[in-house]
C-alpha cells in the first residue's frame, strides 16, 4: 500500500487511512480471541462510567462496539475520520441513526466539532496507536468529556515486548516516557509508557486508574492447528480473564484506563436557533464548529459556522467535519499497518 500525501488535519496531526486498501471489517475475520476479550471486557467496564445520557464513541470505526451501545447511554456520538468506516457505520448502526439515538460524525479527533463536556462519557478503543500527537489528541477528546472514560492504551512494556527486549539487548527503549514507534515512518504504529498517558491524563483534568489489562494472549490462536485451539480455548479464556486483573499495568498490550474528571463539568449547552430540525436539536446544543468553537446553523443537509462561515455537510448517513479543505479524505491520510 502506498502513503498518500501529507494530512488534511490543521494542526499538523497525521491521520491514518483507514480509506484505501485496508479492510478492517476482515481483518477481525480470524480473531474470535481478542473480540470476546474485547466484548466481554467492554460489558464488564462500560456500566462503571454510569449510565449516560450523552456518550461518545472516539475513533468509533464501522461501529463494531455498537452493540453496547443500547446499555450504556440514551444517545450516541460516533467520531470518525475514516468515511469508508463512517459509511458501513452508516448501514450497521442505521436502526440507531433512524430513531435520533446514534449520530455519526466525521472528524478528527484532535478538532473536535464538540463544546466542552459535550458527553457525559466516552470510550475510545484500538485507536491511539495512531495518535502522532497523542497529547493533544487526549486533551481535545478530555475537553468534551464531562465525566467518565474508558481509554485503551497501547502500552510499549508489556511482557511479550520485555521477553523480546531482553533477547535482542534493547530494553532500554521500554523505560522512560517516549513512545516506541514501529511500522514505517509512513505508517507508524505507537506503543506508550503507560504513566505517560496517565499524566497526560492529569493535566487534562482526569484522574485515572488501570481497570483491566486485555488481549493478554494476544494472537495465541493463530499459530497453533485448530484442533489444539479449541481444546485449549477453555483453559487460555480462563487465564486472560485472571490476567485481566493480575496483570493490570504491567502483562497485556492493551491496558484499560478509566479516567474521571476531578471537578464535574456541566456543559454550557448552545443556543440552537428555531430552525433548527427537531431531530438534531439536542446535537446542535452540544456541538460547534471545530475550526473556530462558534455556534452552528443547522439544516436537514449541512451545519454552517455563523462565524466562520464553514459548511459541514451531511453525506451518506453521517456529518461531515473534516477541515482537510479541498483534499479527498485518501489524499488526507496515511495508511494502517494494524488495528
Ligand atoms: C483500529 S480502528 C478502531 C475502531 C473501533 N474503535 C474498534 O474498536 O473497532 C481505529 C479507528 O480510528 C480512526 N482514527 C484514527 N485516527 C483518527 C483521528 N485522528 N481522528 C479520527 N479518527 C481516527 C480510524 O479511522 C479507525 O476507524
């Protein structure tokens, strides 16, 4: 797959491709595994943020967590910058977007199109190992959060990575709070010091505790002949649910963060003018334009920036936010290499 050209994004974030020849609907083809570690470990933690009325999935992808949806909040924000991703959300989550539960938004998530403490809640899954600016990335999506998040965090010092550290002599990469980039410089893949994050966390105004350590046996499945799979299934889903706590911080690659602002927000909802459609009145109170912060007029087919002037149009089933101005949402973007 070849890169496309430099991103869309204002402040100099890059933005994956999640647009171009990568599937990401196949690549969860072959990994029973790591979805019921992720399905279980999203009902086991999502009812600890409390049931929200406004919750937002970041990076939410085709909606695959869409499920849980229903369980932990009234309505949905989904932000994506990916519109082949947003477009099978679209399809996926439409019984949702019908009834004025689900609304889809295109956006990156260092701009968000959101006021401060827009959502109760949020979660953000399998997504800042592609964060280039990840601090700025966690403090735009803190800003809107008023409450409670669950982070999953790519950490660099899980134990796979400390047994490899230790066989090729480059441990040292592991300590200190630099992430560790691998992949291409055109399509890096970022592992982070787990403190890091959590100070990152701070200054934005989140205290934050390690709930679980997931996919603690990440990818056992398949290397080994499916007949020795399934006899050992019984016994690796057994572990990964005792690691899940014992190895909180320091086992699994993916540790689960849930960050709580030390000083509840209330959010200053906008005044959203009369015309606004009655199905969007309770998202054009939350949101504004992610360029300037200013108000937004909406219609049935574009929010317009009453500052700026900006317009967001709606395409197939979602809003569209993006600033990469005059630039396809490909020519935006570099290219996956995991999800
Ligand atoms: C591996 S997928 C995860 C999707 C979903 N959270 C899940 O668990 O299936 C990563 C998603 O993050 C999105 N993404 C990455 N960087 C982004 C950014 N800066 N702004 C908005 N979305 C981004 C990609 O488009 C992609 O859909």
């Amino acid at each position: 797959m070849t890169p496309s050209r430099e991103p869309a994004s204002q402040a100099g974030q890059r933005i994956v491709d999640y647009d171009s020849g990568f599937d990401y609907c196949a690549f969860w083809g072959n990994r029973d595994y790591e979805q019921w570690v992720e399905a279980r470990t999203l009902r086991r933690l999502l009812p600890r943020l409390g049931r929200a009325r406004w919750f937002a999935d970041f990076g939410g992808g085709y909606g695959r967590n869409g499920m849980h949806y229903p369980a932990v909040a009234e309505h949905v924000i989904l932000v994506d910058y990916s519109v082949t991703q947003l477009t099978w959300a679209a399809e996926r989550l439409a019984t949702g977007i019908n009834s004025g539960r689900v609304h889809l938004i295109r956006a990156d998530l260092g701009q968000l199109p959101l006021i401060d403490s827009a959502v109760d809640a949020a979660m953000v899954v399998r997504v800042l190992h592609h964060m280039t600016d990840v601090e700025r990335c966690l403090r735009e999506m803190a800003r809107t959060v008023s409450g409670r998040w669950l982070i999953d965090v790519p950490i660099k010092h899980h134990v796979l990575a400390r047994l490899r550290g230790a066989r090729s002599g480059s441990l040292q990469k592991l300590r200190g709070a630099e992430p560790v980039v691998t992949g291409s410089s055109d399509y890096p893949f970022y592992t982070f010091q787990l403190a890091a994050i959590r100070n990152c966390l701070g200054r934005a105004g989140f205290g934050s505790r390690v709930a679980a350590s997931v996919n603690n046996f990440r990818r056992w499945d398949q290397s080994l002949p499916r007949g020795l799979v399934s006899g050992l299934r019984p016994l690796v889903y057994s572990m990964e649910l005792a690691t899940q706590r014992l190895g909180r911080s320091w086992w699994g690659p993916s540790q689960f963060l849930i960050a709580t602002r030390a000083q509840p927000q209330t959010p200053e909802l906008r005044q959203a003018p009369e015309t606004t459609p009655p199905q969007l009145l309770e998202l054009a109170r939350r949101t504004c334009c992610p360029k300037c912060r200013s108000d937004l007029n909406w219609s049935e087919v574009e929010a317009r920036c009453l500052a700026c002037g900006r317009h967001y149009p709606r395409r197939d089933g979602f809003w569209d936010f993006a600033l990469g101005e005059g630039t396809s949402p490909s020519e935006a973007a570099t290219t996956p290499s995991d999800g």
